[in-house]
C-alpha cells in the first residue's frame, strides 16, 4: 500500500513539475520569437524610411524605362542582409534588389502581391523570410524583406535545449522525490504498522473472553432463568445481544486486520452462483417485512471460482445494509454474466445516499449522519470491498438521495480463478 503511495506522490510531483517546465518554455519560445519577430519588423521600417526616397526615385525612373524599353531589371546583391521589390498597382514588377536568386520568382508563384498583408511570413524549404508591404504613393508599392533563417534556427535550438534539460532534471527530480517520499512516509508507515498490529493483537485477545462470557450468558440464561425476575431476564437478553454485536466487531476487525497483511486467506472452487444466490434470495425472503418486496433477476447457469463463506459474506452484507435502509419499497437482488463480466446488484428504495458522502461510505467505521441511528460499526461496506478486491473485482455504488441505492459488483471469471 505504502509503495503505491510513494509511487503515486512522485508520479504526480514529477508530473506537475515538467507541465510547469513546459509551460514555461512554451512561454518562453513565444516571448523570445515574438522579440525577434518584433526586432526584425523594426529593422525592415528603419531601413523602408531610411530608403523612402531612393524609393520613390527608383520607382519612377525604373517605371519610365520599363514602359519604353520593357525591361524587368532585378538586381542581385547576395551580401546585403535587406532585399526589395518595386511594384505598379497591377503588381508588375519594376525594379528590384534580392539577395537570394529567383527568390523573386518564388514569391510572385506562392502569393498574391496585390492582396497581401502588410506584413508576411514564408517559408521556403529549411529557409524563412519576413516580408513588410509598404505603398508608394498611389501608383505602388515596395516589398522589403530579410532572410530570418538564423534567427529561427537559434530560437529552434534554443527551445530543444531547454527540453532536453527539462527531461534530464526531471528524471533526476523524479528519482530524488521518490527516495524524499519514501522517507516522509516512514514514520507514518511505522504508526500505521503498529496500528494494525494493535488491531490484530487485540482481536485474537478479545475473542477467547468473548466466547467465554457469551458462553456464560447462555448457561445461565438456560440454568437459571426460573430464578431470574423478568427484569432480570430482560438485562440478560440485553447483554447477550451486545455481546453478540462485540463478538461480530471483532471478527470484522480480524478480517480487515487479516486483509491489510495480506493474509486474507481464500478457500476457492467453483462455484454455481446462480444457485447460491438464489437459495440466499429463498432465505431473505422469509426474513424481509411484508413492506418491502424482494425480487431477484438471477440468470442460470452462471459459474465462478471464488470462496463460498466470503461470497456468502459479501451478499449478506450488501443485503443487510438494503434492509436496513428500506423502510418500504423493493430490493432487487441481480446476477448477470456477459462477456466473461459477472454482475451482481442490489438495488433498493430506500432513503439513499448524499452525494458527499458517496465517496466514502466504504472507509472504515464512517457511516451517515442520516445512518447513525440505524446502528452498526461502520465496518460492513469496508469488509464487503475486501471480499471484492480480493476476488479481483471491483464494487461501486449510485445512489440518489430519497429515492435508494444500487450497490454493482464486477467480477472477471479470470480473476476469480486466480
């Protein structure tokens, strides 16, 4: 249990720890590409306003020579770290300088000049450009733009070595915080041991003065009963149910003492459930107020390998505590198989369950402000899950306040033959 624990808390420190590494580089990558994003913007207007004139100038001049002599004059300048375009309205190139050959080209075939954005971002291959659309008057536009290659590649390089340190120091995190939670849970680990072993101790010591006193009780509730006044018949019989209710809590906690050492121990063999539910149902039935009507959807031929007292036990209990909470109304007991799934329900209309308190109706000695008064340990629906988990089932419970509960237990025939 203590293992599953500090396997659990590590799992969800270490786990909580690289969301908030990864959070804080997913940040980081978008704070660092938007900076650069933004330095870059900043660069390509510096140089547009530092360039507006020769802008103006080369567009009308170039303009002049392309109407007459039909020329498409592109300058190549591979060590200026700035290209540009010129453009009439119609998106015709008039003159231009570019660092990367046919780049031109490659633009003019990927977008739609004329109807851009101001600002562009491309991809070509392994290769990224930005591009800033700025008007010239109103007879065209320039095109500017600069390969960010590096700076993207940085910013790529960058974000993969933060990862990788990210899933170094996690798994280093992960390990340092499994050996700090096995050291944390020690001392608790040892309360709890001593407690189990209190609760073992003191069962096997209280069973034999139990047996011996319940055994005195019937003696002289045999013997002596003659010379007993009514009253005094009437405390005895009062003390021989108390002692019978200590001596049932005491065999509750012997069990659940027995199951935290894993020492449940099961004595399994086929089983025909059909048959040992309906002969429960047969027996219920007789007990079971002319208020409430129990019913049964049982389906034949229906085989487990499990411990007939245990699944006996468990019934019971799932049985009782619907009795005990259906003032009128149904129980319905069900048994179904599919699929290699068993399935056993008890359902009731009783007064049903809170919603908060749902989650822990099966901890120990825990029961209802609303149950209280209905007696009991509180131990049942914890005795009940044992039996479950140790057959390798699994039981869970709805329920609606005012309108009953229905209690489902699954059972694998394969784990049941484990």
């Amino acid at each position: 249990m203590f293992h599953k624990v500090k396997t659990k808390l590590t799992f969800i420190y270490t786990c909580s720890l690289v969301l908030l590494l990864f959070s804080f580089i997913g940040i980081l990558y978008l704070l660092i590409s938007h900076q650069i994003y933004q330095q870059e913007i900043e660069e390509l207007s510096a140089y547009y306003n530092k360039e507006a004139d020769d802008f103006y100038d080369d567009f009308y001049e170039k303009d002049d020579h392309h109407k007459k002599e039909e020329d498409h004059p592109l300058k190549y300048e591979p060590e200026e770290p700035i290209f540009y375009y010129l453009y009439d309205q119609a998106g015709n190139l008039i003159y231009g300088k570019e660092t990367n050959q046919e780049l031109f080209r490659w633009i003019d075939n990927q977008m739609d000049i004329r109807s851009s954005d101001e600002i562009i971002k491309m991809d070509k291959g392994s290769q990224h450009f930005l591009l800033m659309k700025q008007e010239i008057g109103a007879d065209g536009f320039v095109l500017i733009g600069k390969e960010i290659t590096a700076q993207q590649h940085l910013i790529e390089k960058i974000t993969w070595i933060l990862l990788s340190l990210t899933i170094f120091f996690s798994l280093i995190f992960a390990l340092l915080g499994y050996y700090f939670a096995g050291q944390a849970i020690k001392p608790i680990k040892r309360a709890f041991e001593k407690q189990e072993k209190f609760v073992s101790d003191a069962s096997h010591e209280l069973r034999t003065p139990l047996s011996i006193f319940y055994s005195s009780i019937d003696l002289l509730m045999t013997e002596e009963k003659d010379r007993l006044s009514p009253f005094g018949q009437e405390v005895l019989e009062d003390v021989k149910i108390e002692a019978q209710l200590m001596s049932k809590l005491v065999n509750d906690l012997l069990i659940l003492a027995r199951s935290d050492k894993n020492q449940l121990m099961l004595e399994s063999k086929e089983l025909n459930l059909s048959k040992l539910f309906t002969s429960i149902h047969q027996r219920f039935e007789r007990k079971i107020p002319k208020d409430i009507a129990f019913r049964e959807n049982i389906q034949p031929g229906i085989l487990f390998h499990g411990d007939e007292v245990r699944i006996q036990e468990l019934l019971y209990i799932l049985l009782d505590n619907a009795l005990r909470y259906t003032k009128a109304g149904e129980i319905t007991l069900g048994l179904t198989e599919n699929a290699g799934k068993i399935t056993i329900t008890v359902e009731d209309t009783g007064c049903g369950i809170a919603a908060e308190d749902l989650p822990l109706i099966f901890d120990r000695f825990y029961r209802a402000d609303q149950m209280r008064e209905k007696g009991g340990a509180g131990l049942g629906l914890s005795i009940a899950q044992t039996i479950v988990q140790a057959h390798g089932g699994e039981i869970t419970v709805s329920s609606q306040l005012g309108k009953g509960s229905i209690f489902t237990v699954i059972f694998n025939q394969n784990n049941g033959s484990s």
